[in-house]
DNA sequence: GTCTATAAGTCGATAGAC
DNA sequence: GTCTATCGACTTATAGAC
C-alpha cells in the first residue's frame, strides 16, 4: 500500500528527468554528450541519473521514445498520417540535435543487443504499416495512381525521410519536408 | 631526393593499413571497435596506427575515403552513374560494417570540426551533380518523364539509398537495390 | 621514419555510506 | 533515493630506442 506512493513518486522522477534531457538535446543538440554533462544540466549527480536508466544506451533510447510521444501529442493528425509525418519534419528543424540522435542511434541499433534495437524495428513496422494505409486511403479517395504498391511506397518514403535528414544535417538549406513533398507527387500523379 | 624514397614508403606503409583496416570493417563490422583492437587485426602497435591518422575519426574517416575509391573501381559504370550505384548497393550486403560505419560516421559529421564533415558535404556533392545527370541523359534518350526536376530527384535518390541501408540494417531481408530500383519505376514513366 | 613503453585525462559504470 | 568515491577501459599524447 505504502509502497505505491514511493514507486509512482519514483516513475514521475524519471519522467522528469526525461522531459529535461529531451529539452537539453533538443536545445543544444547531441555531439557525443557525455552522461556527466547530461546530468548536470538536467540537475542531478551522475549515480542520480543512472539510477533511473540502466545505461547511456538506454537513456538515449528513453529520450527517443519520449520524443514520439510528444511529438504524436504536438501534431495531432489534422490531415492524416503523411500530413502528420511531413508537420513532424517541419518542425524537425527546430530540434537539430534530436536529429543527429536519432540517426547515431538507429545506425548503432543494427546490434541486436542494442536497447534500441526492438524499439526500431517496432517504429519502422508502426510507421510503414500507417504510410501503407494513407497510400490505400488516397487511391480509394481517388488522389493516388492506383497501380503504386502501398508496402513499396511506404518503405520508400520512410527511407527519404531519414535520408534526407542526413543532408539536411549537413546542409540547413535542404528543405526536408518539401523534398517528401515533391517526390509523393511525382509517385502519385 | 633521397627524402622521396622513404616519403613514398610512408604513403605505401599507410596505404597497407588502411586496406587492412577496411578488411576487417568488411568482415567483422563495426561496434564501436576500439583502436587498440583495431591496430591488433591490422598488424601495428597502438601508436604505429596512430603515427598515420590523427585521431580515431580521422582513420574512420580514410577508411569511408579508401571504400568509395575501392568501390568505384570494382564497380566500373558498365552502364551510367546510377546503375553504378545498384551495383554497390548490391555489394553492400556482403560489407554489413561499412554500412554502418558510413551512418554512424554521417550523423557525427554534422559537426563542422569532425574530419568527415568536408568528406560529406563534398560526396554529397558530386553525388547529386552526377545522379542529376543521369536524369538529364535519360531524359534526352526519352526513358525518363521529361517533367522531372534532375537535382530534385537526385537529392531525394540519395536520401533513400541512405535510409533504405538503415531499414537493412535492421531487417536484411529489405532488397536495397530493389527499392531503389522501382522507385526509379514509380517516378520515370 | 617507425616502433615500444608508458602515462594523462575522461568516459561509463558501480560500491557503499547516509 | 541520492550522494561521495572509485573502478577499469577508452582515446589521446609523449618520450625515447632503433
């Protein structure tokens, strides 16, 4: 009984530092961080953080997933998922450092005993699986060739959005979500 | 005079280890692989491999260098810029490391002090201008949409060749040069 | 020019006091 | 649950033999 208090005063801990390490990369972006740093900015000692996250790994992953979680909240689909993922990329610009997180952890998720290893491969089917749907929706509703395989499409815009924020990384002038954009009325006109 | 002899030997001796080094990167992938182990399966002492790179990331960087000439050469354009491309992302199934390497070490270029950071911005360059014209060409030859934008579609074929390798990383039944291949389908008919 | 030997400084991670 | 203190491993650097 009394045990419930400690533990959810516990998880809400851990939330909080979640939210204040996502600020502090979406701020000032991630070049190698050390956990040190991390928690000094997020205003804990170093044990004090690990306390909550087995490991940097783990921590990182937890900053990614928090990321969904707000930006699924933020940008609500007004339009449907494409509309939604093209906001998210917009709004991709803001957040410079999240972006080189996001791409540094999913190349180092390739090991299978990575933390973030199921948790890409889970992103990667949710969101092909949601593209795969808005492909079939706009060929229903008339504003997509009917001959584009939906699986196909999705995999590919899934692939341009993470590629191309490779380049944008490199070069602030590449207009990411408009790139998408153009390249899904080229497939689908 | 006599000074070019031993000059030369330092760019072969340098040469030697950088092939190595790609060797093992080839076969046995990279998990964030120390230098010391590295210098162990190339064959040097510790400072020996550090007598001919700066830093790890300058090394890491030579090795992505020392791949595209390696590449470049293996896969001569039988056919134009693009058909070279499928080629090597054919070859890429064999070098599961190099690609990793090569996502790893571009998010981390986005800082303009890292060693690759040139590296990039450059590949990406002239990348872009030969796939742009690819396009150009093909259009002339009338296999390609005349309402294509070249430099668009060679950005957005960059950016899936990129992302598709991490959607492969993750899932190695994901066919690279498959996808690409239809999307070039999708856009040029 | 090339190597062996060694050390400085920092990292992620942990043990144990309170 | 949060701290001080500390561990082993890492990148990086230097001194000096050949």
């Amino acid at each position: 009984m009394a045990d419930r208090g400690s533990y959810a005063k516990g998880v809400v801990r851990r939330e909080e530092i979640l939210t204040a390490a996502l600020d502090v990369f979406s701020r000032e972006g991630y070049r190698g961080t050390s956990l040190r740093d991390i928690a000094k900015q997020v205003g804990v000692s170093l044990p004090g953080l690990m306390h909550y996250f087995d490991s940097k790994e783990h921590l990182l992953t937890a900053i990614l997933q928090k990321r969904d979680q707000v930006d699924g909240d933020a940008h609500p689909a007004d339009g449907d998922f494409l509309d939604g993922l093209l906001a998210i990329m917009r709004h991709n610009r803001d957040v410079p450092g999240l972006v080189q997180l996001y791409i540094t952890l999913a190349a180092a998720a390739e090991d299978p005993s990575h933390p973030a290893h199921s948790f890409f491969i889970e992103r990667f089917a949710f969101v092909r699986l949601a593209l795969a749907a808005v492909v079939r929706d706009r060929q229903a509703a008339g504003t997509a060739r009917a001959d584009l395989d939906p699986e196909h499409v999705a995999r590919v815009l899934i692939a341009v959005a993470d590629g191309i924020q490779i380049q944008w990384a490199l070069d602030r002038t590449v207009d990411m979500a408009g790139d998408i954009e153009r390249l899904w009325d080229a497939i689908s006109r």
